[in-house]
C-alpha cells in the first residue's frame, strides 16, 4: 500500500507542469577564429589563452622558411619572364632587319 500511495503521489508530481525548454542563465564567449593572410608552419605563439590584445598586436609568427622559398620563386619566375621577353623582341628585331633587306634587293 505505502509503495502504492508513493507511486501515485511521484506520478502527480510529474504530471503537475511542464519541464523547461532550457537552463536560465547566460553564456559570455570571446572567442575568435583567425588566420595569417599567407599559409605557413607557425614558429612563434606570442599570446596565451585569456591574454588581452590589441589591434595590432603581435600574436603569432610564421617560419619565415616557406615565405622565403615562396619570395625566391617568384623572383625566378620573373627572371624567366623577362628573359623570354628579351628573346622575342631580339627575334622580332632580326625579322624586321631581315625583311628591309629583302625589300632593298626586291628595289634592285
């Protein structure tokens, strides 16, 4: 009988309201994704977790390796680039002095 009438009053208990949707209360988060404008391997971590920064602020530095082989490839490609450039105006030039000849001995 006891587990009878302790059932029952457990069993009006629950019926008696609604459950809430969610826990009152707050949540404050500072947190912010980030990423370096070029990709690399990072060297140097210069803030911790909780540090306060501002704008501006050093907070991590890149192997400079990946940016120095990346700076070393470009500047051989333009050397490439100017070079082919020099070949084809030499060979533009040797085509142009070449058809005035043929143009002075068409005239003889």
């Amino acid at each position: 009988m006891k587990r009878l009438v302790a059932f029952s009053l457990l069993f009006l208990a629950a019926c008696g309201s609604k459950a809430p949707d969610g826990i009152p209360g707050y949540v404050e988060s500072d947190a912010l994704m980030m990423a370096p404008q070029d990709a690399g391997r990072v060297s140097q971590v210069a803030v911790e977790e909780g540090d306060h920064v501002s704008a501006g602020a050093l907070l991590f530095r890149l192997d400079p390796a990946r940016l120095e082989y990346t700076a070393e490839q470009a500047a051989a490609s333009a050397s490439a680039a100017g070079a082919r450039g020099r070949a084809r105006r030499a060979r533009a030039s040797r085509r142009g002095s070449g058809s005035a000849i043929s143009q002075c001995a068409d005239k003889l």
